[in-house]
C-alpha cells in the first residue's frame, strides 16, 4: 500500500514538474471507500445454486425486459451474456467429463452475473453527468436515464464488465441490475433472491449476508446445516448462529412478510474466500463458490478500487483548481511580457 | 518594445489565393457527404445500426482516433505557441497562425465528433449543469476543458479574420487582452491532454499492464508536446509542397531539436516506468499487445536516428519522415492505450462469450469523413485568409 502510495506520489510529481508547479502538486490520497452500515446486497452461494434460472427470468419480469436469443428457433430467452436488456444471467463453467458439481476438474458449476454493488464504485465515479450514483444510505448503484448522455464509460470502467448500452436503440440506455429498488416501496425486495428455490441467491443487509458467508465458510463440508431463502434478515442470521436474538438491533420496516423458508441441506466444498469482501474495497453483492473464482469469471481485484487512484490523480492535479490557477498565473505574466499589445496577434514585428 | 522585436523580421500572413476547387476539395467534398448520409442513418436507427461497437468494446476509432488521436494531433498550435509565448522563442512566430488554423480545426472537430458517438446526447447539457456535474470524473474534467479551449482558440484566431474584413478596431482591443488568452490557451490543453491519458486510469484492470500507470497524465502530456512539433513539421512540408512555396528550414531545423529534447524526456519516463512497475517483460512474448508496444516504441525511437544528427535535421525529407513517426508513435500509444490493450471482461470463460472490434467500413467512412472536413477547411481558409506568411519576402 504505502509503494504504491509512493509510486502515486511520484507519478503525479512529474505530471506537475511538466505542467511547471511541481511544488504544488500535494497528492491528497483519496482512500478507497467501504460499504455503508446500510448497505444492501446479494449473497450467491453457488454450491446451493442448480441452474434452474428462475432467478433470470424473474429479473426480466422485474425489469420488463424482452427475451435475447440465441438459438435459431428463438423459443425462449438465451442471452449469452448481460446486455443493455439482460441484467442478471446464469453463467455455467464445464471441466471435462462434468461429473462432479463444484469440481475445478471434471466438473461444472454455475456462476451469477450481475451488479456486485461496489462500496467504491468505478461506474459512478467515471460518470460525467451523475447518471450513476451510489445511495448514499442503502448504497445501491443508481442509475438515472434522464441525465445519461450515453457515453458508456460507466461500461469502460467497470471491473466486472456489468453496465451495458443498448446499441440497437437511437435512444439507447445503460442497463444494469439495481437490485431492484423501483419494488421496495412495495416491501418487495430483488426479484432474483425472491425466487430462488434453494436460497442459492439471498437479498439482505451486505453485514447479515458476510456473517451468512463466514458461518457456511466455517462449517465442515459435508455436513447438514440450515439454509435460508429469500430475505435474510438479522434476526434469522442469530438463530442460524445459534446466538440470542440481538435486541435493539432494528431493520428497516416495510419488507413484505414471509413465512420461514428454511431447509436442511448438506454444506458444500467452498473455497475460503467470501468473493467481495475486500475486492475494490468490498462490494455489497457477496459471493460463495467451490471452483477457484477466477475460473468462474470473478477477476483478481487488488482491495483498493481503482476510483480511488483515478481521483486522487484527478485531485491532486486539479483540487480545487489550485494548480491550475498557479500554473495559470505564472503563464499570464510570462506571456505578458512576450506578447505585445499592439503588434500584429503578437508577433509581426 | 519586447526583446525580439527588432531581432526577427517575419513575413506578414498572407492569403495563398488560388482556385477553391480542385482534385482535393472535390475528394473531401465527396467524403463529407458519404459522412454525413452515414450519420443520418446512426441517428435514425442508433450506434449498432454502423459501428461494430458492441458489450465487450464500449469505445471504438470514434473515441479512440477522432477524438483522443485527433485532438493531440492538434496541438501543434498549442505546442508553437508555448515556444513563442512562454519560453520568448519569438523566431518561430511565422509558424503559429497556420499551426494554430490545424489546432482549432482539428479540435473543434474532434469536440463535434463525440456528439456523433454520446448514445444520448440531447442530454448532453447536463456536462455544463451545476446539478449534474461530477467532478470526480476524468471525462468531466476533459470535456469542459476542451470545450473551453475550442473557445480560447477561436478567440485567438479571431485576428485573421478580423484583418480579412478590416476590422482594425476590433482587432487593436482584442490585441490589449491577447496575453491572457494565450496564457489560458496553453493552460487548457495541458490539463485535457494529460486528463485523456487519466482516463485509462478508472478502468484498473481491464488496460493492459504496459499502457496502465499512474503515469499516464505525465505521459499523455509529454507525447502531445511533442507530436504537436511533429505535426507543425509535417505540416509545413506538406502546405510548402502543395502550395510550391520554400520551406521555413531555418526555423523547422531548431524547432526538430526542441522536439527531439521533448522526446527524450517522454522516452525516460515510459521506459523508467515501466521498470519501476515492472511491466516490461510483459512486453516480452507473443501477444497483440506486445506487437503494439515495440511498434508504438519503433515510431518514437526512430527518430533519433532519422534526425538525430544537425546534418540530418537540415534535410526537409528527413524531417517529414521524422515527423510522421513521431505522429504515428503518438497515435499508437494512443490507440494501443484505448483499444488494443482494452481487454473485455468477458466472465466464465467455458460460457461461449468472446469479444472483438473491429471498425465497420461506414465507422471509418466516418473518421475519413471528419479529416476530409479539416483538409476542406483548411485548403479554403490558407486560400482566402490570412494564415502562411506572406511568400515575397524571403526571410534573411
Ligand atoms: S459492478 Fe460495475 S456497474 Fe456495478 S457498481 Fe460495481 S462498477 Fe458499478
Ligand atoms: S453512459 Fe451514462 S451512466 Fe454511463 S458514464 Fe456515460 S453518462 Fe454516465
Ligand atoms: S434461481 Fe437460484 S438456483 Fe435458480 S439459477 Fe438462480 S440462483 Fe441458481
């Protein structure tokens, strides 16, 4: 952390010596930002999912998105990857023979594809117009069409290749999962968790899901243990911990009732990693999965974001705009003793 | 007055004359209006109905060479103005109208251009509304930096068409204020140029190690100084050639030394870089990227040994050659930076999903299109204002 703080300071050293104000160039590192208290999110445990894509075809009901295919007799939805009218796709991986579920060799297993919610978006800070913002309390990453000049460099930006422009549109628009925020005020929460079968995907406050996470984490595979489905709300978490019902602790209100939904089933063979816990500095979907993440899409992510590192950049050069005025200030008086007044555009002598 | 008033005696600009239409004009005319149906169509039926953009490549050579190739292309004025203004270098004052006329065409095009790629730009005004803005963002700052310096420049270009219309007294008040035009057009272009390069710096991972750095302002910066040399050399070969006036040897030949200097102190910072980082064995194998690289680093080092002796830099070929190199080298690291070391997020990869881009013909149509515009405008411009220093009067 502290060589790559210095290699910053050093980079931007030279940006300003070229510019001709080395000295003012300060380097206020802007740290890579966490998840909020409130933050909501999505816990995937792939050894619990089937592949039954309910969860897919919900998230297109959710979203009044139409079908994609791609088969010849286009019979029903096949998008091959999220797009600008896919938010949430089930990716499958295949070893070999695919015997064995879960398995890295001879194996498959099934990987969730949509929004990870970053504590530190890079979306939202490559957004010129504020079309992308992160909720400020429940911390899901917005996105507002009616600023959006469609310049798809939250696309660019985004380190798991998420928000995706609708081309064949003149009036296209980024599509991404939102987890669903247009049904909360119905006390309906993301389509996906709500029908999941197997609870595979959990909606819930990011900190319940990572106390989820580290129990299975914990566990010994092969083992009979309870899972929950749909909405995993604090109190729940304390039962499945076998701790008292922490009191004081309040969730929002407004969620829709639901009768318990839990189920005996048997613990998976799970990597020891809670995918999004440190990556980017978290994020508030998290991830559970028994083939290496790599191998199931999830790109190696250093735990600072580089949105810190492009704003402190930024920062840096132009904080308020004290450089720029600096440098400006020095180019006025110089160019005002080289370019005469009355002298042709400055120079016909 | 100023120190150099009495030591340079520069021709005064004058308009080149001659006929508008010829073999050229009538070219650009035809791509102009190729361009143009072409645009009709990706507004009517949106960006996928021509370009091969897709998920994977958000960006293509509507970004990547119109805008970040074709702005630092121009930023020749930009580059000669520093020299006269800045660092008093008032012998190469005959270069800055003509060098200026490449920047504010080429600029103002590349600033039209992005409307043609913003999937929603009648939303674009939310770039300049309080209530929108974020400043956090690398694109926020080059676009009103940019707009802003479209501006400036105008504002100084004004002059030629303030004497072309007699508009003295205009151009008399406009004279008193010129300094802090200047300076402000010098400032801009060091903010954008370097900012383009930051623009890489928010997409982490997916930029190949070799053009990822928190160098790259530094870098980006540096490369446009000096391409903007490389493109007043270029060009005032190419104007002497096609418009058979002499060569102003006597100040391309020092200018190809500031250039050189420039140069060098790019080279020191992207190799030093890349070791400090240690990406350079990345640059080692066989990879598109790798081929890019040595590519990219052929067109900078080259002219060293093109140009590198004084003999060498008194031959006008040998400084067009130079010249182009260096654009290319610029160009590359450009392009290389924003699409060949561009790498998708593609996720499981046993999932089928593989992205590529490559132009569409109607896509290049599109940037061929825009070039023709600046040939257009400048051929009529040198023509009827002006811009090149008068021929008669042959400098000592
Ligand atoms: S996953 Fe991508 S789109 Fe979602 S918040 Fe993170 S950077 Fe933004
Ligand atoms: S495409 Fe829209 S949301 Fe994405 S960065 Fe551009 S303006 Fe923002
Ligand atoms: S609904 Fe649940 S089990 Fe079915 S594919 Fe989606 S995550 Fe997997």
């Amino acid at each position: 952390m502290t060589t790559r703080r210095n290699f910053l300071r050093g980079a931007l050293a030279a940006t300003g010596a070229i510019v001709g104000a080395g000295s003012t160039a300060s380097v206020q590192a802007r740290e890579t930002y966490s998840v909020p208290p409130e933050g909501l999110g999505l816990l995937y445990d792939a050894t619990l999912c089937i592949g039954c894509k309910a969860c897919v075809a919900a998230c297109k009901e959710a979203n009044n998105n139409p079908p994609e295919f791609s088969t010849v007799d286009k019979l029903w939805d096949t998008p091959l990857d999220t797009s600008g009218y896919t938010f949430n796709l089930i990716k499958m991986y295949r070893s070999g023979t695919m015997e064995t579920k879960d398995a890295e060799n001879n194996g498959y297993a099934f990987m969730k594809t949509s929004c990870m919610h970053c504590a530190d978006p890079s979306c939202v800070s490559a957004c010129p117009v504020s079309a992308m913002i992160k909720n400020p309390t429940n911390g899901i990453v917005e996105y507002n069409p009616d600023k959006c000049i469609g310049c798809r460099y939250c696309v660019a930006a985004c380190p798991f290749g998420i928000p995706k422009y609708q081309y064949d549109s003149p009036t296209g628009e980024i599509g991404k999962c939102e987890l669903c925020r247009h049904r909360h005020k119905d006390g309906h929460y993301s389509a996906c968790a709500e029908v999941c079968p197997t609870g595979a995907t959990l909606f819930g406050k990011t900190s319940v899901l990572l106390e989820e996470a580290k129990r299975r984490l914990a566990l010994k595979p092969g083992s009979v243990t309870t899972y929950p489905r749909g909405h995993l709300r604090h109190g729940q978490l304390k039962a499945l911990l076998g701790e008292p019902e922490g009191k004081g602790r309040m969730e929002r209100t407004g969620w829709k009732d639901e009768p318990n939904q839990n189920y005996e089933g048997e613990v998976g063979n799970y990597q020891q990693h809670v995918y999004g816990e440190k990556e980017y500095g978290g994020t508030q979907v998290l991830k559970l999965s028994g083939v290496p993440f790599e191998k199931v899409g999830m790109p190696k992510l250093p735990p600072y974001s580089s949105a810190a590192t492009s704003e402190t950049i930024q920062h840096s050069l132009y904080g308020g705009l004290l450089m720029p005025i600096a440098v400006l200030g020095a180019l006025t008086w110089v160019a005002k003793r080289n370019v005469k007044p009355e002298d042709e555009e400055g120079g016909q002598s | 007055m100023s120190t150099h008033s009495s030591s340079h005696v520069h021709a005064k600009p004058a308009p080149v004359g001659g006929p508008l239409f010829n073999a050229v004009t009538l070219i650009s005319g035809v791509l102009i209006l190729t361009m143009a149906v072409i645009l009709l169509v990706r507004f009517v039926y949106g960006l996928g109905s021509v370009t091969a953009l897709n998920d994977g490549y958000p960006w293509g050579i509507w970004i990547a060479v119109d805008v970040v190739i074709g702005s630092a292309f121009a930023c020749g004025g930009f580059s000669v103005a520093m020299l006269v203004y800045i660092f008093n270098k008032g012998e190469y004052h005959p270069l800055v109208r003509p060098a200026l006329l490449a920047s504010l065409l080429g600029y103002t095009l590349a600033g039209v251009g992005v409307i043609f790629d913003l999937g929603r730009w009648w939303n674009v005004w939310n770039m300049f509304w309080p209530g929108s803005v974020n400043p956090n963002s690398v694109m926020f700052e080059v676009a009103v930096c940019i707009t802003a310096y479209i501006m400036v420049m105008w504002i100084e270009f004004a002059p030629t068409f303030f004497e072309k219309f007699g508009m003295d007294n205009a151009k008399r008040k406009l004279s008193k204020f010129m300094f802090a035009i200047i300076a402000l057009g010098t400032l801009l272009p060091m903010m954008h140029q370097s900012s383009l390069g930051t623009l890489l710096v928010v997409m982490g991972e997916q930029v190949h190690p070799l053009w990822q750095t928190p160098t790259l302002p530094a870098l980006y910066l540096l490369s446009a100084i000096t391409m903007g040399y490389a493109v007043v050399l270029f060009e005032s070969c190419l104007a002497s050639a096609a418009y058979r006036r002499s060569i102003e040897m006597h100040l391309l030949t020092p200018l190809a030394k500031v250039m050189l200097g420039m140069l060098a102190a790019f080279l020191i910072l992207r190799l030093g870089d890349l070791v400090v980082r240690g990406a350079l064995p990345r640059a080692f194998g066989l990879s598109l990227e790798a081929v890019f690289f040595w590519l990219e680093m052929l067109c900078f080092i080259a002219p060293f040994f093109v140009i590198g002796s004084a003999a060498n830099r008194r031959n006008p070929a040998k400084l067009f050659v130079a010249g182009i190199l260096l654009m290319l080298g610029g160009a590359l690291l450009r392009l290389n930076g924003f699409l060949i070391a561009y790498q998708p997020v593609i996720g499981v990869e046993t999932s089928g999903v593989n992205f590529s881009y490559f132009p569409t013909l109607p896509e290049l149509l599109v940037t061929v299109g825009m070039f023709a515009i600046e040939v257009f405008a400048y051929i009529v411009i040198t023509r009827r204002f002006p811009v090149l220093p008068r021929e008669e009067v042959k400098p000592a």
